[in-house]
C-alpha cells in the first residue's frame, strides 16, 4: 500500500506540473476528440484527466458536464493499466460498472473504450476514450487509431509543458538581469572600493565612484569624458590594453599587484593595484566594463623587500631536480617541498605542507630521521648520508620501502642561530635495485667464469701432464697414439677447441671442435694468420702481445675477444695458451685450448644496456609525469588507474571530486560504476570489459548521481588498456574522466527549441496541404492541375524541412529514422531535374545523363540531401553561372556531385563544413541566411545509409559537393 500511495502522490505531481487542469477548451484538443469520435462512430469522445478527488475533461465531444466524481471515473480503472487499451462493451454486465450512476443515470454509459495518456515519463495523466449508450467492440484499426491520438495528445500536453518551462526561464532571466542592475548601482554608490563603469569602445566614463577619483587624483567633473581624454599616460599600458581586450571578447579579468603609471602629486609616479575588470553584457552584447579597483602600492613595496630573500630561497628549492624541502623548528613543521620531493614522499602539497614531520609520516618515529634533523637544529652542523633506506607509507598504508641520498643543512636568523633545514633526498631506489641486479649478475657471471677457469686449468694441467709423458715416452710409439686419442675424447667431451701452433710456419694442428668455434668445417684447413684475420681490430693486437708476453715470459696467457665469421656473424672466444720451447729455450710452438662463450658475453652486455636503459627511461618518466600534469591539470581532468592483476584503482583529487567523494571516502572502481544512472549503467560497465578485453578504446559519456548532493552529473570518460612494461606481467587501464554537463545541457535547449519549432510549423502546413489536395481534386483545366501539383510539391519540400528540423534534434538522440526501399538512384536525378529547372531561371543548370544504379535507402531523404546540394550552389553562385549535377557509378559505390562556379570555401573552413550549426564567416556571407544545420543533416542522413559525403574547393573559383552510397547487391 505505501508503495501505491507513493506512485499516486508521483503521478499527482506531474499532471500538476502540466498545468492544464481549469483551462479553457482549445481547438488542438476539440480537434482530436472530434477525429476520435467519427473514426470510432461514437457519439461521446473526451479527453479525461484524473486528479486526487476528480476527472476532469480538457475537451468533451457531446458532454455538458467538465468534470465528474473520481469515484465514478472509468478512466481512473483505465490508468491503473497505463499500456493498455481498457474496453467495456456493456456496463451493465460488468460488475464494477453496473450500478455506476454513470451508466444508471445520463449520460446512459453502455460502452466505453479509454486509452491511458502517458507522459515520457511513464506517469497515467489521463484517458483519451469514447463512449456510446449500446454495447459494441471497437475494431482491430480503430483501437490503433485510438491509441496513435492519445500518444497526440500526449505530445501536445509536452510540447505544451515544454513552452511553460521557457516562459518561466525568460521571466526568470527578465528578473534576474533588473535584480542585477539595482546590485550593481548599489556596489558603485555604497562599495568602499574604488568602481568606475565605462561605456563604449571609447570606454566612456558613465560612473565613478570617491573612492576610484581619490585612487587616479581627479576630480568628479571627468564623468561624462572618455578615459584616455582624462588620462592619458593610460595609452599603451597593460591595463588601458587589458581593458580594450575585455570589451572585445566578453570575458572577465582579474590582475593582482599590476603596476600603473599615473600623473599624481605633480609628478608621474608608479602605483600598483588589484582590479577586476567585467564586461556588461546587454542583448548578448558587450556594452561596457565595471573597473573595481584597490590601490596595494605600500602592501607591494613593503612585500617585495620581504619576499625577495625568502623568493629566491624558495625558487631554489622548487626549481632543484631532486628532492628538497625545508623544515622548521624543532616540531619537524615542513614548510616548503618542491615536486620531485613530494614524488618521493607520495604525497599531494595539501597532505604535507604546515603539518609536522612525524603527523604526516607517522611510521618515521621510530626511524632515525627526526633525532637526525633535531640534531642538526642543535648543532648546527650539516649531516650527509648516502645510499639510506626509509620506509614510507603510501596514502593506503602500505609500507614501501625506498633508498636515498640526503644531506641536511641548517639555516639560521639573523643571530646566526639555527631555526630550520633545508633537505636535499634524491630517490636513488631505481639506482640501487638495478645495481643490485647487475651485481646478481655479475656475480653469476664471473661464477660461470671462474667454473670454466677451473675446467681449462685442469685441462690444461691435463694436456701439459699428457705432453709431459709424451717427451719422456717418445719411443714408445702405440702407446702415446692411445694417450692422444683418449685427451681427444676427453677435450671433445669437454666441449673444448684444442690447437697447437707451428710458430714457424703458422700452420695449427686443431679438433674439429676447435674449427667450429672459428666457423670452419672439418674438412676446411684454418691457419694461426686466418685465425688472427677473424678477431675484430679492437681484439687483434691485444690478443697479439699477450701470446708474445706470455711465450718471452714462458707463463700462461689468457684472452676473451670477439671473431666475426665468414657468414658475417659475432662470436666471442675464451682462450688460455703457452708456449713450447726447443732445447735451445726458444718458443717453436703454441699449445692452446679455446671455448665459445657468446650467450655469456651477450648476456653481460645485455645487463649493462638495461641499466642505461633503466636510468634514460627515469629521466624520462620524471619529465613526462610533470608534463602530464601540467596539462591534466589545465584541462580539469581526473586521472585514474586500474590494475587490472590487482585491482588496486589509483585516481587523483579532480577524479573524487568529479564523483563527489571526499579525500577520507573509501573510493574503488566499483564505487565509479555504482554511481552510474541504471539506464546507462550496463552500457559502461560492457564499454569498459571490451576494452580491458580486446584492448578498443574506451570512450563513452554517462549520466551519474554526485555522492555528496545527489545532484545528476553527465561526464565523459577515455581510457585504454596498457600492456607490461620490460615485458612484465603488470597491465594497467588507465585514463581521464571530466564534466560535461553544461555542454550537455546546452545541446538539450537547442533540441527542445528545434523540436517546439517543428511541431508548431507541421499543423498549419498538414490544413495547407489538405487544401492543396481539395484544390487537385477540383481542378477543371491543366494549367490550374499543374499548378496545384507544383504546389503540393512546395508543401513536400517544406514538410522535408520540418522534418529536417527534427532529424536535427534526433541526431543528438540518435534516432533518424529512415524508411528503406529499392529503388533506382536515377529517378531521385530525374525528378529533382523537373522540380529544379521548372523552379530556378537563374543559373544554367546542367543534369548528366544517369544509367540504371539499384539502391537501398530511405528515397525522400536522399532527394532532399541532393536538394540542398543544388539549393546551396544556387545560393552561393552568381546568377547565371554553371551548375553541373552528376551521378556516377566507382567501385560498387553510386557517387551524386553538384559542382557550382560560386565563392567557394576557405581551406581552413572546409573541415569544418559539415558541422552542426557551423558557418562560414566573412563579408561576402553577410546578406546569406541559413542556421548551419542542412549540410549537418545531410551528412548524418548519408552516413546513416553507411555512405560518405565530401567537399572539393578552391576559394574564388567554386565548389563540388558530392556522396556516396553504396549500391544494392
């Protein structure tokens, strides 16, 4: 029951809204029952209104009566089911009607049919229904017809409500610009502050005020006068040019501590002022300027003398690349902190500045850093520490741990006593997580290293043993071919390349492994000259002096260079080699094991480009952030962030404030979506899934309900998803939101006036073209046929352009409807040639002959975009010019062009042609009508038929306006 009774109070609510209830009988209105009661053939026909105790009828075909007991309503039962049609074919069975003394008593109620008027807001207001005193059903098209002319009389109570509204608006508008006159007479005769009204670009001096003539040292006698007449030395100074701008654009400015230089005393002085200069704007145009001004001269010099130590400090530490603050008195209260420091501390100026140290970070009591900056007050001594750990807290209490450089250093007073610090941290986390990981790998590398150190010195040990054996058992032939083969094996197993050198003539005795370190197939020969060919330049000479030092030496050489094969490949050799000396100590031989270890090298080398990479990409990263800022910021844009692993959802001031929350309100992505109107609701949400999902941009604009007023905001929202950085796992969906609801609300008074516009103007042409048809029918000879048919065409036209009007304010909608059929594209050509060359004598105008092209579309809407087309060249073109119109066929594509010898469009325009309500501006455009919205039309008219329209132009010389549709297949 409360629910009904809440739904009633509602619906009580917007008939009264309507204001229709105690008017006089209208002829719209007489109108429609008078159509209802002959296509039903009843001779009763009303339109009821039901209110809390009453029907009350706002037109009654055949009733005396205006108005009956609710209680005896049929229409209030009707309401009770307001998307149906509700019949009664004989009262007199039906038991909630028979003792009605409706039916009992006049008017003899037998029948009744009533269909519920609903408003767009879903609200029963009424009935529209007929009556008859014998029983009866109404047929299958007299109840459509019924239900098509109470949706008639809906429009007409809206459009009816819709004119209300604006009249109210006007008056309020009316009211509020007198209320403004009386305040600002009032703030010129009352305001201790300096005022002066000017008028007229000659800024005319049409008030001023004691306080402004004591301000410039005139007397009252200059009112009536233009200002430079008075004041001269205004001339060329950015307050007389700022004043000129204002009254040319129609904006307020506002300037602080401006200097101007005024005749005063007897002498030329500089004075410095704040003023607020606002335009006054009549009829939407700029009349005037209202000057308040307030002299700060002593307020500025005193402060100048002030500031300029504290300023220079000051735009040190926010101009420094790393991290500073300064920190005062003992109580830790951070007084100034620079970006980079705020960065650091993960905090906003508003969360940090005039608070304490410890109130802000709550987790660094029990860390070193305040008896560390009291100290410092004490002593007076600098403190520097590098590469420190300090844990912070983020805004959601996480603790996050970071390393930093810092340096404290005291300033003092004037009695050289300390009082505050300024601190200098520089966020060196990056640094050291990447060192730490190049030292991992360091330290992995140089343990594979000295592995294979390990394994070459005991081979090597094993080779020099094995040559050993082989000088002391040279007779014993067998067995040292055995020993040989079995270190073969061995070096092979070992995956090793193993030489010896004849240093006399450079020929090498190597394992087929050893070729292929060097690029070589077993069977190719590679000499000790071919293998220093193969060492890069950089390599060659180094690798060189170490095997000469080693063999004068008689020590062991080790080298790592790099080779380039035949194949023009990079490949790195670790080599480790000593000589073999004859009996004389001379070095006639080199013996040498060699193994391959590019992935190594690679590897290595890959880690020392990253840490670059990483410190490149922190530079960057800081001075794309600052730049981002700068312009969110501007833009009054919200950012925010989805981890889209996580869920952790990141967003900044503007975006809370957007939604309504405030800084302490718990806000998620969730929270975004709840406030979401439920009409528009799952739209977002499905917007969003796409574009997290297949990576679409996210570009859509909804209706929410603001958290903290509950009053109804539209916004816009982009985003997209982004994938890992370095090729990690994290992704992110980020991106901006703001509030368009002012532009919104302006697009909605613009379709309501458009739509009043159109159905105002459809009424009297429907009775004209009724005449027309009568005029048609009647006609007794072929000329006053044909000029009725001429007529009924105009009437057409004109209907196409009512209908234009509101195609316009349903594209904002999204509903222009088009009536597809198949058709022939050449009979839109051939009936717009008669119409055309049968109306215009102006111009010659040439038709292209058109083969047969089949198309799908909407035929009435295509002739009128070719219409405006020609109508356009017309109007843009010197009487008897050329126009030609041609249709072709390109690619399964119908092309329609209609080229004029006319103006033309500048290039800079042309763009923009298309757009709604855009025109293009100019002396030669003065004398030329139009509301900028045909061209709109018909490019929304065209695209709606999944075709494309465009313009080619040369400013002077003329215009080709063309479309494309694409043909029936």
């Amino acid at each position: 029951m409360p629910d009904q009774q809440s739904n009633e109070q509602l619906r009580l609510a917007a008939l009264q809204a309507y204001q229709i209830l105690e008017t006089a009988s209208e002829q719209d209105y007489d109108e429609l029952t008078d159509l209802a009661a002959a296509i039903c053939e009843t001779p009763i026909a009303l339109i009821s209104l039901v209110d809390e105790n009453r029907q009350w009828f706002k037109s009654h075909k055949n009733l005396d009566v205006r108005e009956t007991a609710r209680s005896h309503s049929f229409c209030a039962h009707a309401i009770l089911h307001p998307n149906e049609l509700m019949q009664v074919e004989d009262a007199h069975l039906d038991e909630r009607f028979k003792d009605n003394p409706l039916v009992t008593g006049k008017p003899n109620i037998v029948f009744y049919a009533g269909m519920p008027l609903v408003d767009p807001e879903g609200y029963a207001l009424g009935s529209l229904c007929v009556i008859d005193n014998q029983a009866r059903r109404l047929t299958a098209l007299q109840q459509q017809t019924l239900k098509t002319l109470s949706k008639q009389v809906v429009d007409k109570l809206t459009l009816r409500k819709k004119l209300i509204d604006l009249e109210a608006a006007n008056l309020d508008n009316f009211r509020l610009h007198q209320e403004r006159e009386r305040y600002l007479e009032d703030i010129i005769a009352q305001s201790p502050a300096a005022i002066v009204v000017f008028r007229g670009a000659d800024m005319i001096i049409d008030a001023i005020n004691p306080a402004m003539l004591d301000i410039l040292g005139q007397p009252p006698g200059i009112q009536g006068k233009e200002l430079l007449q008075v004041i001269p030395e205004l001339k060329g100074q950015p307050a007389y040019d700022l004043l000129t701008q204002v009254f040319r654009t129609g904006q307020t400015q506002r300037r602080r501590d401006t200097p101007v230089y005024l005749h005063r005393n007897g002498r030329l002085e500089t004075g410095y002022f704040d003023f607020t200069y606002t335009p006054l704007i009549e009829n939407g145009k700029v009349k005037g300027i209202i000057d308040m001004a307030v002299e700060v001269t002593e307020q500025v010099n005193a402060r100048k003398s002030v500031e300029e130590s504290a300023q220079q400090l000051k735009q040190m530490v926010m101009s420094a690349p790393m991290g500073m603050c300064i920190i005062r008195g003992y109580g830790l209260v951070i007084e100034i902190a620079n970006d980079p420091m705020l960065k650091i501390w993960t905090r906003t100026a508003e969360q940090v500045l005039g608070k304490a140290l410890t109130e802000v970070f709550p987790e660094v009591v029990d860390q070193p850093f305040p008896d560390m900056l009291r100290n410092v007050l004490r002593t007076g001594k600098p403190l520097a520490i590098p590469e420190l750990t300090a844990d912070i807290a983020e805004i959601d209490g996480t603790i996050n741990r970071i390393y930093i450089d810092f340096t404290y250093k005291p300033l003092c007073n004037a009695q050289g006593e300390p009082e505050a610090i300024i601190a200098t941290v520089i966020d060196i986390t990056e640094t050291v997580k990447a060192r730490k990981l190049l030292e991992k790998s360091k330290d992995e590398l140089q343990l594979a290293n000295e592995e294979l150190e390990t394994v070459n010195d005991e081979y090597m040990a094993l080779n020099e043993e094995l040559m050993a054996a082989n000088e002391q058992l040279l007779k014993a032939d067998e067995e040292l071919k055995d020993l040989n083969e079995r270190i073969s094996i061995a070096i092979d197993a070992g995956g090793l390349g193993y030489t010896e050198v004849d240093l006399a003539t450079g020929t090498m005795r190597c394992n087929d492994t050893f070729k292929a370190f060097y690029g070589k197939r077993p069977d190719e020969e590679l000499t000790y000259p071919q293998m220093f060919e193969m060492m890069v330049p950089e390599h060659r000479e180094v690798v060189r002096e170490k095997a000469i030092k080693a063999r004068e030496e008689q020590a062991l050489y080790h080298a790592l260079y790099e080779i380039k094969w035949p194949d023009g490949s990079s490949h790195w050799i670790n080599a480790y080699g000593r000589g073999r000396y004859d009996e004389n100590g001379n070095a006639d031989r080199m013996v040498g094991m060699v193994s391959e270890v590019t992935e190594q090298v690679n590897s290595q080398m890959h880690i020392e480009r990253l840490n670059k990479e990483l410190e490149q990409a922190l530079v960057q990263a800081i001075d794309s952030e600052e730049r981002m800022k700068m312009a969110v910021n501007a833009a009054q844009l919200g950012t925010w962030s989805l981890d889209i692993v996580s869920g952790n959802f990141l967003v900044t001031p503007r975006t809370r404030e957007i939604y309504g929350f405030d800084g302490a309100q718990e806000f998620s992505i969730q929270h975004t979506i709840d406030q979401v109107i439920d009409t528009h609701r799952d739209e977002v949400r499905a917007a969003m899934k796409d574009a997290i999902n297949n990576g679409t941009t996210y570009d859509i604009e909804y209706p929410i309900i603001r958290m903290h007023d509950g009053e109804v905001r539209w916004l816009r929202s982009v985003g997209k998803k982004y994938s890992g950085i370095a090729d990690s796992a994290m992704e992110h969906f980020s991106g901006t939101v703001m509030d368009i609801t002012e532009p919104k609300a302006e697009d909605q008074r613009k379709q309501d006036f458009f739509s009043i516009v159109s159905h105002e103007m459809r009424t009297p042409i429907t009775s004209i073209n009724g005449y027309i048809q009568i005029l048609e029918r009647k006609a007794v000879d072929q000329v006053t046929a044909a000029v009725a048919a001429k007529a009924r065409r105009q009437v057409e036209r004109m209907t196409g352009l009512i209908s234009g009007f509101l195609d316009m304010a349903r594209t904002g909608e999204n509903k222009i409807y088009l009536n597809r059929k198949n058709f022939d594209l050449a009979s839109i050509i051939e009936d717009t040639k008669k119409e055309t060359l049968s109306t215009i004598t102006t111009h010659h105008i040439i038709f292209q002959p058109v083969g047969s092209l089949a198309v799908n579309g909407d035929k009435e809407k295509l002739e009128q975009v070719l219409a405006n087309f020609v109508g356009n060249a017309v109007k843009y073109s010197p009487p008897g010019s050329l126009i030609i119109v041609d249709c072709t066929e390109r690619k399964g594509l119908a092309r329609v062009s209609v080229t004029d010898e006319g103006m033309g469009i500048p290039k800079q325009d042309q763009p923009h042609i298309f757009d709604r309500f855009y025109r293009v501006l100019g002396a030669h455009m003065e004398n030329i009508t139009g509301f900028g919205i045909g061209l709109y039309l018909c490019k929304e008219i065209i695209s709606r038929h999944g075709g494309h329209v465009g313009v080619e132009s040369v400013h002077g010389e003329g215009s080709k306006f063309w479309f494309e549709i694409p043909l029936d297949s």
